[in-house]
C-alpha cells in the first residue's frame, strides 16, 4: 500500500513542455541571427536567406518538431497549388515594392474621391467651417476601419498645414483612441502639435441609431463644409449622407459593404467603391512599399484573370477536340484552383 498518493503526469505536459522548448529555441536562434545579419548581411535578400536558414535549425534542432516533421513530411502535398500561388503572388508583391524603392514610377489610376481631399480641406478653410470625419461604426477590429483609420492620418496632416478644424466623433472606445493617437501624430508630424484639439475626437454612442442621430445633430449645428464617411456602415449610411447633403456640404464616402454603396453614391459628391477604400491609403501616401503591394495584388489578380480564361478556353477545346494534349493542360490549369 502506498502511504503518499501516486504522482500523475497531465497528458499534455510533453507537448507543453515541447512548445516551450520551441519558443526557446526560437528566442535563441532569433538573437543569432540578428547578430549575424547585422555583421554581414544587409542587404534584404540576405535577411530572407538567414531567416529561412534559422527556421530549418530550429526545425532540427528541436526533437519535438523534428519526430513530426519525420513522421508526417515537411510539406503537404494535397496543398501544393496552394504553395505554388503563394510564391506566385508572394514574388510579383516583392518585385512591385523593389521596382517602387528604386524610384521606378508606378501607374495607379486616378481616384476622384481622393483627387478632391485636398480641394474639399481647402474649401472648408475659406470657410472657416469645420470638418466631419466618420470612420464607421466597426471596432478596430476590422480591417475597413484599420483603412479609415489610415486616412485619417493622412487627412489630419492636410487639415494641420491648413490650420483647420477636424471633429471624429467615434462609436467605440478603442477606435476613439486610435483615431486621437493618429490625429495627434499627424499634428506633430506636420510642425502643428499646438493646433491638436484632444476633445474634437470623442465618444458618442455604442447604440446604432443614438450614433446616427448624435452626429446628424452635430452636422446641423456645426454645418461642416466637407463631410468623410469612410469605414463600415449599415443602414444609417443614408441617414448621415442625407443630413450632409441638406446642408450643402461636400461628401466622400467610401465602404466595403455592397448594400451601403447605392446610398453614399446618391447623396455624395464621391464614393470610394470597394477596395477603393483599401488601397487609398497607398494612393494617397505614395509610399513605396505600399505601392509596390498595391500593384503586386494587381498583378495576382491579372494573373488569376489569365489562368481563369485559359481554363475556359482550354475546357471549350478540349470538348469540341476531344484531344488528350488539350485535356492534359487543362487538367493542370484547374489543378492550380481545386
């Protein structure tokens, strides 16, 4: 008989104690590795060959990771269309921010919405009128209020050098935050940090409709002389582009939501459609790196385009022919979107 109860090991112990060694290792290999590149590797092609050199160590070096790399294969081969996309999508978004890094000028179509910001900022200043700027009724975590949030930024250094005023009433706490630490950087950024106004960035309401009837009352008070509603809306969209609209100012409205887009396109002077909205951050701040990515998703797009037709094409063929070399390529089209 035992006289002290049995000592049991949890069942997940090995694997907690195998993700630990992990994170271990790679905290280990990190540091190395930046020692390393500091010393002898500057340029970013080196960085990416010591990076996924330190990922293979780390991958041998640790027992847990190694035994499954064994047992089950580095690779999963039923997903290696989606490994060839990748690296398809992944080179032409490198090649496009290399190309814009060295100066190589980049055709973007000219957004109308985005051609006015300034003119509407200028506008608003002869005025002496203030700006409205709503970044939608989302949380800070989705992406379309990240977009906004990005605009604003840019927007907030026009409205500095202008010595205008801005006022972001928000829905959500977190977003009020954010908008405050952007704006200010912004301010400060554009030789302004005097001219910021903390309080003109406030919390309203978490309700819908109490939002919607908040800001429309600030609209018919204030009487801004340009209106933003850029970020994620629902059915106050019209609403708020109706109030903007009695009083004669000029609107920019933008939203990834389809329903909304009917409604910022009949009450405001320019609506950003879609991934308008995403890319006018690049658009506007003509920063490299996030041209060059704007243009490398063009390029997948393009590229998914042409692979899309050759498979009709190839399909067509092959069902008139009936020829095994049509059916062959075909077969390797459609291979790449299974």
């Amino acid at each position: 008989m035992h006289l002290c109860p049995t000592t049991r090991i949890p069942r997940g112990l090995p694997q907690t104690i195998g993700l630990a060694r992990a994170v271990f290792a790679i905290a280990a290999i990190s540091t190395s590795a930046r020692a390393v590149i500091a010393l002898t590797a500057p340029s970013t092609w080196a960085r990416a060959v010591f990076a996924i050199a330190a990922l293979f160590t780390l991958l041998q070096v640790d027992p847990v990771l190694a035994q499954a790399g064994t047992e089950t294969g580095w690779i999963n081969t039923d997903r290696t269309q989606a490994l060839v996309l990748g690296i398809i999508l992944t080179g032409a978004i490198l090649l496009y921010v290399v190309l814009a890094s060295a100066g190589r000028p980049l055709f973007i179509r000219k957004i109308a919405g985005l051609e006015t910001v300034e003119e509407a900022v200028g506008r608003a200043t002869e005025m002496g009128k203030p700006i409205l700027y709503v970044p939608g009724l989302n949380d800070m975590d989705e992406v379309q209020t990240i977009a906004s949030m990005n605009l604003l930024g840019h927007l907030a250094t026009i409205i500095a050098g202008y010595d205008s005023r801005l006022h972001v009433p928000v829905r959500k706490s977190l977003v009020m935050s954010v908008a405050r630490e952007t704006v200010q950087q912004s301010y400060l950024s554009a030789g302004r940090p005097d001219a910021y106004q903390e309080d003109d960035i406030h919390y309203v309401s978490d309700a819908q409709f109490a939002y919607a009837a908040a800001v429309d009352g600030i609209i018919v008070r204030e009487k801004p002389a340009a209106c933003f509603y850029l970020g994620g809306f629902y059915a106050e969209s019209l609403i708020l582009a109706e109030t903007g609209n009695s009083i004669g100012a000029i609107q920019i409205a933008g939203t990834a939501r389809p329903p909304q887009l009917p409604f910022f396109v009949a009450a405001c002077d320019y609506t950003l459609i879609g991934e308008e909205l995403f890319a006018a951050s690049a658009y506007l701040s003509k920063e490299p790196r996030m041209l060059g990515s704007l243009k490398g998703q063009d390029a997948g797009k393009g590229i998914a385009i042409v692979f899309i037709l050759a498979g009709s094409a190839l399909a067509t063929l092959e069902t008139v022919t009936g020829s095994e070399s049509v059916r062959a390529f075909s077969e390797i089209v459609l291979w790449l979107f299974r």
